[in-house]
C-alpha cells in the first residue's frame, strides 16, 4: 500500500491549519487509513473533509480516521465530525473514527452512529 500525505488547503488561508495535519497513511481502491494530527478547530475542519472527499472520489468507501494525536476542544468541531460521517454515508461510504475521546464517542452514540472508543 502507498505511503501518502495529504496537506491541503481549500481556502489558500494558512492560518487555520497552523499545527494541523491530516495524512493519509494507507490506501487502496476501496479502503483508505488517515491520521489527524495537532488541533482540529472549526476554521480547520474543511482540511479533513477535503481529503475524505477525494478518498470518496477516488472510489475508495472504507474510510478510518484515527483521531488519537488531534485535540478537539471545540464542540463545534464535534458537530463537523458528526456531519462528515454522514456526509460520507451519503456517498455510499462508511467513516469510522479511531482512538476518539470521550466528548467525540458521546456525540457519535447520540447521532446513532459506529465509534470505536479510545482503549
């Protein structure tokens, strides 16, 4: 499998990905494994979905998010992950987010959706 990073920025601002690095550590044509790194805050959450996007559009519908090195203070970044996830399903794909904290799990469970809790 191809080692890949993937550092985009839709908005060309580089202010809101300051410590922020989504990569892409395995893929394949149907499944792909992500890593989110540094502090995940609104501003920087298209940064996520950007990749998950062309992941989705390069075919592949198995996506894994590992979230066990990102800070997530924010509850509106919660709600992104919460809409990603569905975002993603409406695709025809399935997100699962790895080594998520305790305010991510509780959001997951309330929306009715798969986590995996941190071990």
């Amino acid at each position: 499998m191809a080692q890949l990073a993937s550092r985009t920025n839709p908005s060309g601002d580089p202010a809101p990905f300051v410590g922020l690095e989504v990569a892409t550590l395995n893929a394949d044509t149907l499944r792909a494994s992500l890593r989110v790194t540094g502090t995940l805050v609104p501003a920087g959450a298209g940064l996520l979905t950007s990749v998950l996007r062309t992941h989705i559009a390069g075919g592949r519908r198995y996506l894994r998010v590992d979230l066990a090195q990102a800070r997530i203070d924010d509850p509106a970044i919660i709600e992104a992950l919460v809409d990603a996830r569905h975002a993603v399903a409406a695709l025809g794909g399935m997100l699962v987010f790895e080594n998520a904290g305790p305010r991510v799990v509780d959001a997951m469970r309330q929306a009715s959706l798969f986590v995996r809790a941190d071990t």
